[in-house]
C-alpha cells in the first residue's frame, strides 16, 4: 500500500504551517503523521504545493495546481508508475491514531472504489483518511475540486469510526486549542441547552435545543454545531455567554451547561 500525506494547504486559518505544530508531547504534528504511516507501508510520500520536505526526508509529490485541494494529490499520485491503493492521510489529524488507521485497513473493500471513515458530526464519507483503491486514482485527474464529492462518486465502503474523534481536524488556532484538550483529557460525551438568536435561529429552525458534544471548549461546540448546521457565522462574529455570563471561546464545557451564541445585533 502507498501512503500519501496532504501537506499542500496554505494553513491561512491558522495562521502557520499546521504540519510544523508542536505536539502536547513535544513532536512535530508531520512527524506524528508520518509515524502512523510507516506503521503500514515503507512508501510514504508527502504531497506538496512547493518543493519543502518539511525537514522530513520523504519523497514528494507536487500538486500540478498548487492549492487545488486533495483531488490535485490524487492526480500527482496517478502521474507515477507506482502501483496499488493508496492511504490518504490529512496532515491536520491531530487526533488520528495507529488503530484508527489499522481498523480502515482491516475492513478495506478492494471491491469498492474506496474504503472512508463517516464523518461523526454530518456523517458523510470523510476524504482525509481514505483508502483509494488504484482503479480511483486516475480519474482523479479529472474529478472535480472537491475531494468528498469525487469520493461519494466512487461507491465507497463508508464505516462508522471506532473512535468518534479521530478525524476532527483543526483550521483555526481555537481548533487547535481544543484538539489538545481532547489529546490531555480523552472524548467524553456531555449533554449541553443552547439558545440561538436572530440569523442563527432562522438557520436552526429553533429558539432552542439540548445536544450531545464531544467538546471541551466553546469554540469546539460552536464548530461542531456549524459544520452540522451550516451557520452563516464565523465565531469571531459572535459573542458566547456560558450559563448566563459572557464567556471567551476558550471557556469549558461541562455536562449540564447552557450556552447562547450571539450575532451582531443589526445596525449596532
């Protein structure tokens, strides 16, 4: 099995290179990464948008449209003559682990265009750690920008992911805040009221509601809730109250609290 790591985003949200990122643990996130791939295969590429290894070593494989998202390093992948699947694996996983990769290659279905994981909060076949059998990888070069709907087109085997954070990846410097959380403190399931107001409660559907979340701060519910729900709103352009104070995103989360994100109020 070949093994591609996605290095080629810009990081704009984070503000740095994410692959660089110091661990909790003190290592690099692409030394990380790359530890889990060489658990399964000793052909491990990088996919790059330049011509840095990352100090790394790694042969690379250059996007031909720099930027152009994981169906450009599928393309590079399809412009070698090596044969085979193909792991691809989001360098942005920093809670990806040996037996969430080795669960993915146990029920791997040679049969089906690609074996995916299912995204815990929407439940749609997640790209970023994806088994792509050799028969998927050259129409890759004509397949559309985005990754998860080339992959939906493959008739993937999707599976439930046996642990529900693995896949969370990090954009933002909140993100990542609560990625380390969830590394110090494990995944535990709390039961949170929210109340939404103004162009929140119009994209909900609700004034209210209760939820389960895995997060530990509230810029991590407030991104689960966003990517589950499509809010219109980055948190940067709300203010959050935690059981009835206002609260900095980094507050906690603890079972039974009550949050209420707020958008601008209108010509304020």
């Amino acid at each position: 099995m070949n093994v591609l790591i996605l290095t080629g985003g810009i990081s704009q949200r984070m503000g740095r290179d994410k692959a660089l990122i110091e661990r909790p643990d003190g290592s690099r996130q692409i030394d990380h990464v790359i530890a889990l791939a060489k658990r399964v295969s000793d052909r491990v590429f990088l996919s790059t948008r330049d011509l840095n290894d990352r100090g790394t070593g790694l042969p690379l494989l250059l996007d031909e449209v720099p930027g152009s998202g994981p169906t450009a390093a599928l393309a590079a992948a399809a412009a070698t003559d090596l044969r085979g699947p193909w792991l691809v694996l989001g360098c942005d996983l920093f809670l990806l682990d040996a037996p969430t990769i080795a669960h993915l290659i146990a029920h791997r279905d040679p049969s089906r265009g690609a074996t995916a994981y299912r995204n815990r909060i929407d439940g749609r076949a997640e790209p970023l750690c994806t088994i792509y059998e050799e028969s998927s990888i050259n129409p890759a070069k004509d397949a559309p920008r985005c990754a998860r709907k080339y992959l939906e087109s493959l008739d993937p085997l999707v599976l439930d992911l046996p642990f529900p954070a693995a896949l969370d990846n990090a954009n933002t410097p909140a993100d990542l805040a609560e990625a380390f959380e969830k590394l110090k403190r494990g995944t535990v399931s709390k039961a949170v009221s929210l109340l939404y107001f103004a162009i929140l409660r119009e994209a909900r559907g609700l004034s209210s509601e209760s939820v389960e979340t895995l997060a530990w701060t509230a810029a991590g519910l407030y991104e689960e809730l966003s990517f589950r729900h499509r809010f219109p709103l980055e948190a940067s352009q709300l203010r959050v109250a935690r059981n009835g104070e206002f609260a900095g995103w980094a507050a906690p989360v603890e079972d039974g609290d009550e949050f209420v994100f707020m958008p601008p109020v209108a010509g304020g």
